[in-house]
C-alpha cells in the first residue's frame, strides 16, 4: 500500500516536473518567435531595432547669427539733483513779518519770498542819515574855515574822515534793511516752508527750500577702467523705476577731475530736460552712456553660450554635426550678446539642448530633417529607443498580424 502510494506521488512530481519545463522553454522562445512572425520583414545586416541609421542625432534647437545696430554702452546708477536748489535763510535775524508763497508754488525769479519786521532796521537808516547829515555840515564848515585860515588842515582832514565814515554807516543800515526782504535768486518751484508769521528767526535760519526742476543733473559712477572711454558730451538715456516705460534723453557736460579713491570710480555729471516735470530731485535713476555710435554687430541669444572658465563657446550646425566653436562676446543687451569673433553672419547655431552634446555628436535641428542620416546606435539608444519606436509606428498592419497569427493587410 505504501509503495503504491509513494509510486503515485513520484508519477505526479515528474509530470509537474515536465510540465513546468515545457512552459519556461516557451517563455523564452516567445520573443524571437514574436520578431519572426510571418509578415514582418528581418532587420537588415548590421541593423538591429536601436542599431546605427534608425534615427536621426541628439534633437536641438538652433538659430542664426545675425546682425544688428549696437552702440557700445556703460551702465550704472545714480541720483537725479536739481539744477539749481537752494535753502533760503536769512542773514539778519527778526521776526516775520510777511510770507510771499505758497508751498508747492513755482514762483518767478525776483519774486519776494519772505520779509521781516523791518522796524528796527528803519530806524537805524535814519539814525546813519542823521549822522552823515551831521558829518557833512562839519567838513564844509572845516574847509570853509581852513579857508580862512581859522583851522588847521588836520582839523579838515578829521571832519573828512568823519564825513566817510557817516557815509559807511549809512550803507551798513541800508544794506541790514535790504536784508530784511528775500526774493528769489532763479525761478523755481518752493518747497515746504518751516516758520510762520510772526516767528522769530535767527540768522542762518532755515525758512524754505526752492528747486529748479525745468532741467535736471544726474550723477552717477562708472569704473575707471572706462576713463578712456567717457567724455563730455556723450549722450545718454535714463530711465526710473518709479517711471516704467519712460525714457528720458541726457548729455554729459561735466566730469570730475578727481577719481574717488573709496571706490576706484568716476564721477561725471549730465543734464536731463524735465519738460513733462515728473522727475524729481533724488530720485533713483538707471543710466545707460553710449561711448560709440551704433554699428553692425554679430547677435546671438545669450542662451546659446556655453561658458567653461573664463572662455565662452558654442555649437555650430555643420553636416549634420555639433562643432565646438570659442567665440569672444562683447556687450549683452535685452537677452542678445554680441559675438566679436569666432562665427559668421548665417552660421547656423546650436540655442538649446547643449547640455547633451559634444564636439562632432551628431544633431537634428527641431522642426526639420534629422541633420545626421547615417546616427550612431549611440544616438539611438541616448534617445530611448526612439529607432524602434518609430519601425513599429511605421508598420501598425505588421504589428497587429504579429500579435494575433493573422495574414497582414495590405
């Protein structure tokens, strides 16, 4: 009985055994049987599904070199400061008498700003003139006496003397009369006033300030590496960020002699026309210095650079193929960089999917031909597999009778 048993469990182990072998052999053989299903073509010699040929290179973008108009510029910032700008004081103390403004105001040239209580000083005037009265009478008297030989010529010459100085102190009370009226040096616009009527200021005082805003300076800072470079009447743009979208036109008419040695900069100055007035003083300005009249210039974008240290390269398109090119650039303006050397108008360069290339690895430039007909399998397998992808996408009938044993169509 246990014999028997112990034969059953033998005859099944071995069936399962077989069973189990049959179905691996099948799993494994199920590819190749698949690829040489009837109605698919064999792969040519040397060319498997991700073998050379299949597919076109590495897929990048890439644009021309052209030319453009570029004037060589600087850029820095710096500070708008009125043309002319002043704080009235006054140089007499005394109390206020009368205001001749309004905050905000533009007033005329000659225009009386402020006036003090003049009283004290009125007075002084006549006192001088009283005196100077006085002194005169005395000298004609002196010489008429001199005359007649009653004084000597030292008492006229003391009654002259006397005369002059009666004459001085006249001015002097004239002059601390004037002093009492401000009017304004330049026609500008007032500020804000500090004192009242009836305040009591001292001399030296501030009372207000007034601006001059018809024209502006803008001073700014360039490093002196650029001394050469920058000279008085170049032209210039500036723009605010307080004012986007406007620019304003500017020529340099002044630059400091001296070099700021804190900074290793140069200080130049330039006149900006305010004729809309929205510039105002100590505002923060960009500024760009043309230092040459504009010429043709080599323009790629700025992304087709690939920098390594301090050098700068690019891939040029040629037959088909990634060339490493070093290029020199110059000026960078709204994404462009200027190329010195190293490329030509027309020459067909590589502005995106770098990264993946190097010198000689063939290329096919997005939205046209695969630019390298004979690809490696390097090419091929560097895009995913992309060669078998596109035989199976080009035969979907001979696809389809591979997987169901079916005759395909035609």
């Amino acid at each position: 009985m246990n014999k028997s048993i112990l034969g059953g469990i033998a005859a099944v182990a071995l069936i399962v055994a077989a069973g189990a072998g049959f179905w691996f052999g099948q799993q494994r053989a199920t590819p190749a049987g698949a690829a040489a299903a009837p109605g698919t073509a064999a792969p040519a010699p040397g060319k498997s599904a991700g073998g050379p040929g299949a597919a076109g290179g590495a897929a990048v973008e890439a644009v021309k070199v052209t030319t453009a108009q570029l004037s060589k510029t600087i850029t820095a910032v710096g500070s708008l400061r009125s043309d002319e700008s002043i704080t009235v004081r006054p140089e007499v103390a005394g109390r206020v008498a009368f205001i001749g403004f309004q905050e905000g105001q533009r007033v005329p040239k000659g225009a009386t700003l402020l006036r003090l209580d003049p009283a004290i000083n009125q007075a002084e005037v006549q006192q001088a003139q009283a005196n100077l009265t006085l002194a005169k009478a005395k000298y004609e008297r002196a010489v008429e006496l001199q005359g007649k030989g009653f004084v000597s010529g030292q008492a006229r010459d003391e009654a002259e003397n006397n005369l002059k100085v009666g004459e001085a102190a006249l001015a002097l009370a004239n002059a601390r009369l004037a002093k009492t009226e401000i009017k304004a040096p330049f026609t500008g616009v007032i500020g804000l006033r500090s004192v009242s009527v009836g305040d009591y200021v001292k001399e030296g005082a501030d009372v207000v300030n007034l601006e001059s805003i018809d024209a502006l300076k803008v001073d700014f800072r360039v490093p002196e590496i650029y001394l050469q470079q920058v000279s008085v009447g170049q032209t210039l743009q500036v723009t605010l960020d307080a004012l986007p979208g406007k620019t304003y036109e500017g020529k340099v008419f002044a630059i400091n002699p001296l070099v700021d040695a804190a900074g290793r900069a140069i200080v130049i100055r330039a006149q900006v026309r305010n004729t809309d007035t929205a510039l105002r003083p100590g505002m923060f300005a960009r500024v760009r210095l043309f230092t040459r009249t504009p010429q043709e210039a080599l323009v790629l974008p700025e992304q087709a650079l690939v920098p390594q240290g301090e050098d700068q390269y690019v891939f040029r398109v040629v037959d088909g193929k990634a060339v490493r090119v070093k290029v020199g650039v110059g000026q960078r303006r709204d994404g462009m960089v200027e190329i010195v050397d190293g490329v030509v108008a027309g020459d067909l360069v590589v502005s995106a999917g770098q990264l993946k290339l190097r010198d000689g690895t063939p290329v096919s430039v997005a939205g046209g031909k695969p630019a390298a007909p004979g690809a490696t399998a390097k090419s091929g397998a560097a895009n995913g597999g992309a060669p078998a992808k596109a035989e199976a996408a080009a035969a979907p009938g001979k696809a389809d009778a591979a997987a169901t044993g079916a005759a395909p169509r035609s």
